[in-house]
C-alpha cells in the first residue's frame, strides 16, 4: 500500500496548523511531523502539551516562541537547524502566521537559508468562509485595532473596498466592534458571525449589519467565545469620490444641522446636494 507518511526532516523547519477547537482535526500528516521532530517549538508550551498527551505523542524537546521571545528563540532554532536537527513550530490554535506568531520565525529561517515546509491544517478564517457563502474576492484583516479612534480609521480606509471582509475578535470587544461595523460600514451589507467554530457550542448566525448589535444584546451566549465576522461585499460600489464626501459629511454634521451639512459637504466635494441631504437622513437614523 502506498506509504504517505512523512516524518519530521532534518535542517527543516515544519509551520503545522493545529485544531481551533476540536482536537480531532490535527491531520495524520501533523502528528506524524509532531512525533519525529527533535524539537518541537510552540507558542504556550502547556498548550501545546495538552494536544499531544490527547493524542498520546512522546515529542522531542519542548521549547516556548511567542510575541515576545520570537527573535531570540529563532536564533537558537536556527542553531538547531544547522546542526541537522527537525524542527516544527506550533501555535495555540490553528495556523502560526494567521494573526498569530511565526511570520519572524519564518523569515529569519528563510534568511538563514534553510528549507521551510508548511503542514496544513484549521484555520479559522478558511473554516468561516467554507461556510459563509462568498463568492467573489475576500479581504482578510484579522483583528481591528483596540483603540475606537483607529478601529474607525481602518474601517474607513476599507468601505469602498469591493469585497467581503473578514475580521477575527474576542468576546470582550465584540459589542464596540459591530457597533463601528455598523456605523462606519452602513446598515445593509450581510454579517455573518461564526462564534466557537469545531465547538460544543459552535453558532453560525447571518443577518444585516443593522440587525448585528440587536441580535448580540438578545442572549449573552451570543457574546461568549472567540468569532471570526465575515461581512458581506457592497452591493452598491462607492467609488473614492463618494467615500471622501462621506467621510466630510460626517465630520459636518458633528457640528451642523443636517441640510447645513449636506449643503456645505456638497460645495465642498463636488457630490451632488440631494444625495447628500439623503445620506446624511441615513447616517442621523444609524445614530
Ligand atoms: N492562527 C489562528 C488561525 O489560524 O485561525 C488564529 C489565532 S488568533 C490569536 C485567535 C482568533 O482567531 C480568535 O480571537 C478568533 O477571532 C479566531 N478563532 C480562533 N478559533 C476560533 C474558533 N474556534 N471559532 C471562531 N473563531 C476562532
């Protein structure tokens, strides 16, 4: 029969994706690399301990790279490479890289000049759109700023994009978050929430950005866990014009009565006066 396994090799370093939830869904491929590495380095080596005591693997050595020791943990994983040893790197959950730590293991490796071989696996943002039901292009941005000033900012700089949107965010957040999705993203585009993905409590719920804050007030379960949002593409595309007078016309009406604003935001940008005057009817009753 034919033989696919393949172990850990050496001089090598294996990036393997690990389940986001349940802990079945670590591929034959992962545990076969996890088994014969001699070093298996991981972002909370207690974690990481527990996912092989469930699947009773006896790894080699387990050594901690996170945030905050990457380049120096790098440099001693680039020394065990070049004396021929395996080397996998895993995350706390899915794959390392995907908003989580690996990308400066990586390219210090690459830069050292060794091999690097990716074993795949779970992923949250994959799980979430292979049940979304996007068809076109998608923009990954993972996890918004903390700070509401610059969340906005990067909300703005992303409503005329023509493609869906996917963010990660953790249950502490997640009221701010939709509210500025709502209120910088308009009403209209599709949300989908997928909480606790491969979980006992997995919940995939899709309905308007205007229907998003009243459904997460509805039941505190709706707030629990870790979510991955994926909001659907524009159905009307703003062209860069429209997104600059909008952008004028929300900071006027911060201090003008609304025909005022409208009617300043016009002179101002060129944008016809009555879609103005419309947009900001929309924007008072977002408010
Ligand atoms: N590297 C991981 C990946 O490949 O998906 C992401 C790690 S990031 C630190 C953690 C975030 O991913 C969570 O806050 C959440 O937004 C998302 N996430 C991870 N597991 C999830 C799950 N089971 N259900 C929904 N979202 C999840």
């Amino acid at each position: 029969m034919f033989d696919a396994s393949q172990p850990a090799r050496p001089g090598v370093l294996h990036i393997v994706a690990t389940p986001i939830g349940n802990l079945r869904d670590l591929s034959q491929h992962a545990l076969d690399v996890l088994k014969t590495a001699d070093i298996v380095a991981a972002e909370d080596t207690r974690t990481t301990q527990g996912l092989l005591n469930v699947h009773q693997i006896q790894a080699g050595k387990l050594t901690p790279l996170h945030d905050h020791n990457e380049e120096i943990a790098a440099t001693r994983l680039i020394e065990a490479l070049r004396s021929g040893q395996s080397v996998a790197y895993v995350s706390d959950a899915g794959t390392p890289g995907i908003s989580d730590p690996g990308a400066r293991l990586v390219n210090a490796v690459r830069t050292a000049g060794f091999e690097i071989t990716p074993i795949p696996g779970p992923s949250a943002v994959a799980t979430a759109l292979s049940v979304a039901g996007i068809e076109g292009a998608w923009l990954f941005y993972g996890f918004l700023p903390a700070k509401p000033a610059a969340r906005r900012k990067v909300l703005e700089s992303l409503v005329a994009a023509p493609h869906a949107l996917v963010f990660y965010e953790a249950p502490h957040r997640i009221e701010e978050t939709i509210d500025d999705l709502y209120a910088v993203l308009g009403g209209e585009r599709t949300l989908l929430f997928a909480r606790e993905l491969t979980k006992k409590f997995e919940q995939l719920h899709a309905c308007t950005l205007a229907d998003a804050p009243g459904w997460l007030a509805a039941d505190d379960n709706h707030r629990r866990g870790e979510f991955v949002l994926v909001v659907g593409a524009p159905t009307t595309q703003l062209d860069e014009s429209d997104v600059e007078a909008r952008r004028v016309l929300e900071i006027l009406l911060e201090e003008l009565p609304l025909k005022q604003a409208a009617h300043l935001a016009a002179r101002l940008t060129g944008a016809r006066k009555n879609a103005l005057y419309d947009l900001a009817l929309t924007l008072k009753e977002e408010k």
